[in-house]
C-alpha cells in the first residue's frame, strides 16, 4: 500500500511516497518556481540516480500532474501506475480554531479552509489549490488534511488570547494559533520514548529553528504555549522574519517613511530577521561565518537570535512552573548548527540546562537522535530530527482505515521504543564512518529491544 504526501506552498510543491507494507520511504522530491518562469522537478529515489528535469508550472494542477507522471515514469519511477496511491496526505498551514486533528478533505473542509484563508494569506490558497489539483488527477482515493495549527488547539485562553479589544476574537477570530504543529507533535512524543515516560508525563521544551523558526512548552503531552501567533511572523528573530516587535514600529514606520501596508508587511516578513540585520544573509551558515571573520552585523544577528531563544526558554519554564524533563532541537538549524545550539544554551546552567561542548560539535546529524547535555545536567538535550512526513502519513493512513484520532488518544508507530526509520538506519552508516564519536552520544532508549 502507497501513501502519496503533498506540501504546496506559494511556489512549490513538495512531496513524498511512503510504502505502508515496507514501511520505507520509496521517493521523495520537489516541484520548484511554481507559478513563476523557470520551473522544475528534482526527484529522488533509493537506489537510482536523483533526476532533475525543467518544466514549466504555472498553476499547482500541472506541478501534481507533474509529480505524478514522474513517479510512474517507466525510467525514474517508483510505482506502476496511479491505482498504487490509495490514499493522499496534504500538509495545510491554517485550520483557524475549526479542526483539532487531522481530517478527511471534503467540500465542507474545504470551504473551512477558505473561510480562515485571511489567517494565513501566503500559504491556504496554494494549500487548497494543491488539495484540489490533487483531487482532480487522483479523484478515486480520501485526502486528508493535516494542520500545522491543530496541535496547539490544546493551549489555554490564557496562552493564545491578545489584550486586544475581545470583540477582536469575537469577530474576526484575532488569536494566537501557533504553527510547525506536525514537527511538535512528532519531536514531542519522540522525547517521551527516548526519556522513558509516557507522553502524558512528559514536560518538554522544543525549539524547531529553521529559516522559519518557532517554540512550544510541551506540559503533559500537551501545548501549553507556543511563540508564534496569529501568523508565522510573531516569535524568534528568523532568516527573514521580525518576530516580536512593538505593534507601533509600522505605524511608526508608515507615518515617518511613508511606507503602505503592503510595504510594511514585505518589510517584516521578508526584509526582517538575520537579513535585515546584516543586510546579506539570511542563511544561519552565512551569518556564523561572517561572524567569526569579524563582521559586526552578523555578529549582532547571532546574538540577537540566540538570546531571544534563550528568553523564550526561561519563559516557558516559568510558565510550565517545574522543570522540563528535557530541551529538544530540530529542524535545519536546530539538527546541525552546533554554535547555535551554543549560543542557545549560554549562561543557562543556574537553570539546570549544561550543554557538554564536545557532544554538541558531534551532534550533525539527520540520522540519529543525540544528547547533548553534561553528564551532570539536570535536563536533558536532545537533538531529535524531525519527521513531518511520517506524521502526514500516519494520519491518512489512519483516517482511510477510520481509527484515527486527536493525538491525546491515537498512538504512532514512532511511540514504540523498538520504532526505527529505515532509511535514517541506512544513512546513519555512512555518518558513523565519517564521524565515529557520533555513536557516543545516540541516546540509547529505555526497554529497546
């Protein structure tokens, strides 16, 4: 059984093939400049060649049509035919305060889904066009919706509600909503195998820094607070993304430059963040770099970053009001960038957080779940890869089969302490022999067989 996962963003269209029976991933891959000149496809599968090939998308209909004849192309394929595909697993940005779990697309869901679209203007539409792009070329098969924003339905009104006037939420449903809610969902119930808890005993802190970069407080299994908000643009200080700012800069910024609205939100979602600060680089590689060679901005950018991760850090324990069983990092940045994780954890030891130097260096990895905390600290750190996809995955599958729930009473395959991802296991073969003091610091997992 073959279970196809679509992520469409603005302009692009990645994608994922997952063999249910072997439980492997068979290919994996991305349709890039969608909607834009210059359009292509890079595929990969295990085992052959990766393919890349031009070919103009200017609408998402095409780059799933796209997808579809490469991964049934009788050369650089993985599958005979459409009639494999039995169900189809769609990452959506926005579900406003209507879904609390994944959910199988229909007219209904869709028409949710352009209700809250103002919530989340860059990422729904193309959500939705890819929904039913993939509707029309694949008619026969449920799709499924899963929602970066369902895992932080769990927060407290204390947590997403703004002082702003309550008509605003009555109204116009102006509230914190969080995002990156499938990376949580997985890294957290991941920390509860790797710490021998249950999920509903776990107390975790998790940073995904990627260029778009957000944190949650995991209080028994459960958000408890989240930093990004009504939008992706609140929180962390991101490649390109303000986060936390006063509300007043842009009427400020208005009034005094004579910028527009659109202007402004170009400014603070795609000018802001590491690139406003430096003025070149928006890459975590880039700013480092220049920072050790001396330049002052990157400098300035990297602190920045890392002392707003710490500040969260402190808050959420507060907020959390006991110690977290462990702090976790993920996605890009967080899985490989050791001086950031560095600067992450600076001047935290009074608070019981002691990153060993030597682990963090070695921890570079996609292929392995790693700690990086002192022998004697009090809280763990984890390095735990991500796996978004898998998630996507396991939700279709459950949803076609009509035992699927919220995650509170559903468990994944990847809660069992004997869970291996076989591609990450293959993989990790060749980290090992490249870096043998890696196998030192792999968490070994209570009660593996």
């Amino acid at each position: 059984m073959v279970i196809l996962t679509l992520n469409c963003g603005s302009s692009s269209a990645k994608y994922q093939v997952f063999n249910w029976t072997t439980r492997d991933v068979i290919a994996s891959g991305v349709v890039e400049r969608v909607t834009q000149e210059g359009g292509s496809i890079t595929h990969i599968a295990p085992g052959k060649p990766e393919y890349t090939m031009k070919h103009e998308c200017p609408n998402h209909t095409i780059a799933v049509e796209l997808i579809i004849r490469t991964l049934t192309d009788p050369e650089v394929g993985v599958i005979s035919g459409m009639n494999v595909i039995k169900a189809v697993g769609h990452r959506v940005l926005h579900g406003g305060t209507k879904f609390i779990k994944s959910v199988i697309v229909t007219p209904q869901v869709l028409e949710t889904f352009r209700e809250v679209q103002d919530l989340g203007p860059l990422h729904n539409p193309a959500n939705i066009m890819g929904i039913e792009a993939a509707q029309k070329v694949m008619p026969n098969v449920p799709h499924c919706a899963v929602m970066d924003t369902a895992w932080h339905q769990t927060m407290p009104d204390t947590s997403f509600m703004y002082a702003v006037p309550y008509e605003w939420y009555e109204n116009y449903a102006v509230r914190r909503y969080g995002f990156h809610g499938t990376s949580f969902l997985y890294t957290a119930k991941r920390a509860s195998v790797l710490l021998g808890k249950k999920p509903e005993d776990t107390n975790v802190i998790i940073a995904h820094i990627g260029n778009g970069a957000s944190m949650c407080c995991v209080k028994n299994g459960k958000c408890l607070d989240t930093s990004m908000g009504l939008t992706p643009l609140e929180g962390l200080v991101m490649g390109t993304r303000s986060g936390d700012c006063d509300p007043a800069l842009s009427f400020y910024m208005m009034r005094k430059a004579g910028m527009s609205v659109e202007e402004i939100d170009t400014a603070l979602n795609k000018k802001s963040g590491l690139l406003g600060i430096t003025g070149k680089y928006a890459d975590r590689r880039d700013v480092t770099k220049a920072y050790q060679d001396g330049d002052k901005r990157a400098a300035l950018a990297f602190n920045m970053e890392t002392y707003r991760v710490r500040k969260y850090i402190g808050s959420y324990m507060a907020a959390m009001g006991e110690a977290p069983d462990a702090l976790v990092f993920t996605a890009g940045v967080g899985e490989f960038h050791a001086p950031m994780r560095e600067g992450f954890c600076k001047n935290l030891e009074h608070m019981g957080i002691i990153l060993d130097p030597v682990k963090n260096d070695l921890a570079r990895t996609r292929n392995a779940e790693t700690c990086i905390s002192a022998d004697n600290s009090p809280i763990k750190v984890f390095v735990i890869p991500t796996d978004e996809e898998l998630v996507m995955t396991e939700d279709a599958y459950a949803l076609m089969k009509g035992t699927y729930d919220v995650h509170t009473n559903f468990t994944y395959s990847f809660q069992s302490a004997d869970y291996e991802n076989k591609g990450r296991k293959e993989s990790l073969k060749a980290d090992l022999e490249k870096t043998p003091g890696l196998a030192d610091i792999i968490v070994k997992i209570p009660g593996k067989k």
